[in-house]
C-alpha cells in the first residue's frame, strides 16, 4: 500500500539516536581523541547537528599525495605532509557523503579541540512525494566510499542500497560516482558552518552540494549507455543528441549516476573497488 502500516495499525516516530558521528580514538588506550556528531560541543565534540543518520560502513581514509598542488594551480595546497593522513569520507544511511579535513592537530589529545573541517559533499536521498510509497526515494549509503584521484578533482564511488531488505522492490536505488572539486586542504574557515548544506565558502561553482531528485540532479545520467554505444545516445532514456553531446554534458556535471532497476529490486551490497579505469561493484 502507499502508507506502511495499514489503516488497522498505528505508527510510532522516534528519534535515531545510534551511531551518529565519526570517531578518531587513540588505538592504545581506546580514549576518544576527537568526534563529530550531534551534540553540544566540548574538549573532544565537534558539534555537527546535521549529522543525523547513522553511518555503517567503514570510512575512506586519504593520504596526501605529492602530486596534489601541480593538478591545477587554483585548487590550493595541502596543509599536512605527503604521506599522512589528509582527507576522511563518510556514508551514511540518511544518502549523505560527509567529507573531514584533518590538517589541524594542534589540539589533539588536550583540552582544545582540533579544528577539523567538516563539509558535506552529497545528498541523495528525497522525501517522498505525494501519493507515492514512503520509502520510495529514501537512498540509504551503507557501505565504505571509493575515492580515486582524477584530473580536476577526486572521484567519489558508491551505491545506494538497504542490505538490511535485500528483497526490497520500492526504493529506486542508484550507484554515483560525486566530484570533489577541492581536493586542496579545506580549512574550519572555509566552511559556512551556518548552513544546513555544510558547504565550503569559496570557489564556487565548487561550493555546492551535490544532489540527485526527482525534480532535477547535478549529475550525468549513464543508465542509457550513451558513450559506449552512440546507437543508444538517442532511443535510450535519458536522450543525448550524440556522443559528442553527452561527453560534453558529462565533463558539466558533479558526477554521474547508474539508476537500478526497482522492480528487480537491484540495489548495491558491498563497497566498490576501482582499478586501472574500472569500477567493479555487485
């Protein structure tokens, strides 16, 4: 039925309040060095009230790469050595990618919290429309991200997917592939922590968050196959004039996505790997 229960049953909201937040503990003694997550702030807490799903799958950790500053010059710099520790993502239930600069470690273990930037770079998932099943578009990340260095920006791989309703034939799953235009160091004073959205003050069109609704997307529609068969660019669904077009579209949008077939109930169960130009997923 359109509503979930029945009009015999009765319905009970309560607030998530499990597995919210990042953790950075110290792996000896197990103490909580830094977090964030819903909260008030405190010496360890950096309080992230739009941080509100839980987040199951491992984090993407990132080091620093040598090669980062000479990709283009107005990307910035990185603020920490080659070799350590950069750049965190994190999925989580709600279609949210969250991305954790961690160049600051002056406060680390003492009674000042670090200045980590906290951003978001993706949203995916959409209340439901009228009419429609509640769950229809409510996107769940459950799984780690894959990150590759790209030319211009880093490729941020995952799918959307419920494991915990393997034969679910309602939400209209989809696997993404977001740009991170600012694969420079994001300071805490970049970020317009005012927002809602979490996004990076400056460098615009850079400073946006990725989205994928039914009323309109950021992203390159690839479930035609367009690029690889050009007899597709114009029956397929979505419709490009040629190849030509359809490139061109891609290299403009934040990314591409893959839509899954609902009635086949496909929907993504384990985390990507991506090796020399492909992305395999199940």
């Amino acid at each position: 039925t359109t509503n979930c229960p029945g009009s015999s049953g009765t319905m009970t909201t309560k607030d998530r309040l499990q597995g919210r937040g990042v953790f950075i503990l110290n792996a000896a003694t197990g103490a909580i060095l830094w977090r964030a997550g819903p909260g008030s702030a405190n010496s360890t807490r950096k309080q992230v009230a739009q941080i509100n799903y839980a987040m199951p799958g491992d984090l993407a950790v990132l080091r620093n790469r040598s090669n980062t500053g000479a990709r283009v010059d107005d990307f910035g710099t990185e603020s920490v050595p080659a070799g350590y520790m950069d750049r965190i993502y994190a999925s989580d239930t709600g279609g949210n990618v969250w991305r954790i600069d961690v160049a600051d470690t002056t406060g680390l273990g003492t009674s000042t919290i670090p200045e980590f930037a906290v951003t978001r770079l993706a949203s995916i998932a959409e209340a439901p429309a009228s009419g429609s099943h509640a769950a229809l578009n409510y996107r769940k990340f459950m799984f780690s991200p894959d990150v590759v260095y790209a030319t211009g920006y880093d490729a941020v791989l995952l799918g959307s997917g419920d494991r915990e309703h393997p034969f679910d034939q309602v939400v209209k799953n989809r696997f993404y592939m977001f740009k991170d235009k600012n694969p420079g160091t994001i300071l805490k004073t970049d970020v317009n922590e005012t927002s809602s959205d979490m996004t990076v003050r400056w460098k615009a069109p850079n400073a946006v968050i990725i989205t994928d609704t039914s009323s309109g997307t950021d992203l390159f529609d690839a479930t035609s196959n367009c690029l690889q068969d050009a007899s597709k660019c114009t029956t397929g669904s979505p419709a490009y004039a040629s190849q030509a077009a359809a490139k061109t579209a891609l290299q403009n949008a934040q990314g591409w996505k893959l839509r899954y077939d609902p009635n086949d109930g496909e929907k993504t169960v384990a985390t990507a790997t991506t090796a020399a130009g492909t992305v395999i997923f199940n």
